[in-house]
C-alpha cells in the first residue's frame, strides 16, 4: 500500500485536521504529567535539513525520543545529497531504512518527488512554498486559547509566503476567513488565492484589514533564501510591520502569532511579541505535541 505523506495541509481532511489537534492537546496534557507512552518504540524518522531550524529539529527530534523511537539528523554538508545523488535514489534508499522521512528544502517539487519514490511516509518541515507542520502548531494554540477557529478573522500582515500558503489552506480545510495585507509584489500564489477564493481576501491596506480580527499572524520580510533581498524588502515591506497601534484595531481578545524567528523592529515590535495577547511561545512548544500527534497519525495507522 502506498504510503500516506504529508506535504501541504491538503493530505488531511478536515475530520483529520481536527483529529490532529485534538490528539496534541491529548498528548501535551500526557507530557506535562509524565505518562511514558511509547507507541514508536524501535521506529526511526530521517530528518533531512538543507535550511537551518531551531524549532523544527528540536521538535522532531525530541519527539521521537519521547516516543521511544529515534530521529536521525541529515545535512547535505555531509551526506550524498549534498554531492548531488538523484533525489529519486536517496529517496529510495532512505526509505528502506526508517519508518518516516522528514524534509525541510527549497522547492516543493522537491519533497515531491521524494515523496514519489518513499517507501514510508514523507513530511514537509517547510519548503519555499509551504510550512504545514507550523499550522498545525498555530491552529492547536488558536483552540486551546480560544477553541474553535470556525468561522473567525484571521489577517495575514506581511509577505505572501510559505506560511502565508499555509494558512490559505488551513482557512479552507477549517473554515476561516483569512485577509492576507501584503504590499504590492509579495502576494501569495495566484492560483491558489483562486482555489480557495471562498476563504481569502488580498488587500494592501493593513489597518482596514486587521480591523475586527481575532487572530493577527506575520513573518519575517525575507525568508530563509531571500537574504540578499532583505534592504529591499525593508523598504517595500513599510507600513506593514505589527505595531501596538495595529493590534488596537483587532478585537479585544484578539490573539498574535509569528511562527518565529523573528526579528523585533522590523515586521513586529517588541511590544505586540511579548504582550500577553503574543501566543508566539505556545505557538513553538506546540510544535512538538503537534508533530508528535502527525507522528503517530502517519506512522502507526
Ligand atoms: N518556525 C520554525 O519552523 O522554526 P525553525 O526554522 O527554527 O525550525
Ligand atoms: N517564512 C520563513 C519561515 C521560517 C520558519 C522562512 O521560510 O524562512
């Protein structure tokens, strides 16, 4: 049987997404009381970065470990990736090794076409185009803070991005409006904003947009790769950063999210990131129960 993957947010239905993040919040609580649960005992994920990671590595490995099983961590600085073995190949030898393979890399296509020749499920741990991983943290912190998202405003501010694609997904499978407030030029992917027409708006007016909001997500201006674009960005991306006088305008209970790293000063102030409507640090802790539940979800049905 083919295996299942997870590349977009799309692999799930939204009965499945659900399920996910009631299943972290089921394993956070485990954690926090110290119940050993072990359900990958023996299992190993292959964890392939060619992007730097914090969040992700500590998550997934740490995950692993919890579960009794083991992470491998997998640099083209010292594998045959690195000296250009087809994708197709290592994938196929990979595979035959572990129980799971997780990638964070540049182009899609590229977890795409591991993906195509895996024995055993793959993970997107962010690709220039998606980050599903970090939306199922997101959405997992929205409901605990908040419960259900169904039916809310949640703006977008900053560039059209990885996670800004995410998201758009995320407001289709569970039901949300999403207004992306970008600058001219950094709009996500046209085809997808038509794909999911019903669940996103684009506009370049970020105070109309935040206005009314109950959930105020950004980014950074340059994403990893972009660095040389960063003084440009700095200054196409003014008048979107999120300030204290933005997020007046967003309900009062209105909540701030930044997958992070950030950079305080730029597309956020210091202020909106460590105020207590800043969900940024159950946002990344979330990380690990998330995974943990897309861990057992791929691995053990
Ligand atoms: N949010 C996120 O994916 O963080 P890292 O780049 O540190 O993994
Ligand atoms: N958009 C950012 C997210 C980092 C977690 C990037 O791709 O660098």
């Amino acid at each position: 049987m083919a295996p299942r993957h997870f590349l977009t947010l799309k692999d799930l239905t939204t009965e499945e997404f659900k399920q996910l993040i009631s299943r972290a919040i089921e394993l956070k609580k485990m954690q926090r009381e110290g119940v050993i649960y072990e359900p990958l005992k023996n299992r190993v994920l292959a964890m392939i970065f060619e992007k730097s990671s914090t969040r992700t590595r500590v998550s997934f490995e740490s995950g692993m470990a919890q579960f009794g099983g083991h992470a491998l961590f997998l640099s083209p600085r010292d594998t045959q990736l690195g000296r250009g073995e087809p994708i197709e190949d290592s994938a196929k030898v990979i595979s035959s090794m572990v129980d799971a393979v997780m990638i964070r890399t540049f182009e899609h296509d590229k977890v795409e076409v591991f993906a195509q020749n895996s024995s055993v499920p793959v993970i997107n741990a962010l690709t220039d185009d998606f980050h599903p991983c970090q939306l199922l943290a997101d959405m997992q912190t929205y409901e605990e803070h908040r419960g259900s998202i169904e039916g809310k405003k949640v703006v977008w501010v900053g560039d059209g991005n990885n996670m800004c694609h995410s998201y758009i997904n995320a407001a289709a499978i569970l039901n949300f409006h999403l207004v992306v407030a970008c600058p001219t030029g950094y709009e996500p992917n046209a085809e997808l904003v038509t794909a999911n027409k019903a669940f996103v708006t684009i506009t370049n007016d970020a105070k109309a947009a935040v206005k009314d909001s109950d959930l105020v997500v950004t980014d950074v201006f340059a994403s990893m790769g972009q660095e040389e674009e960063q003084a440009q960005r700095e200054k196409d991306f003014d008048g979107f950063q999120v300030n204290e006088e933005l997020m007046s305008l967003a309900h009062d209970d209105a909540l701030f999210m930044h997958c992070l790293p950030a950079h305080r000063g730029e597309e956020v102030t210091a202020g909106v990131i460590d105020h207590p409507d800043s969900v940024v640090w159950d946002e990344a802790e979330n990380r690990l129960h998330a995974q943990k539940a897309l861990l057992e979800f791929l691995i053990c049905k």
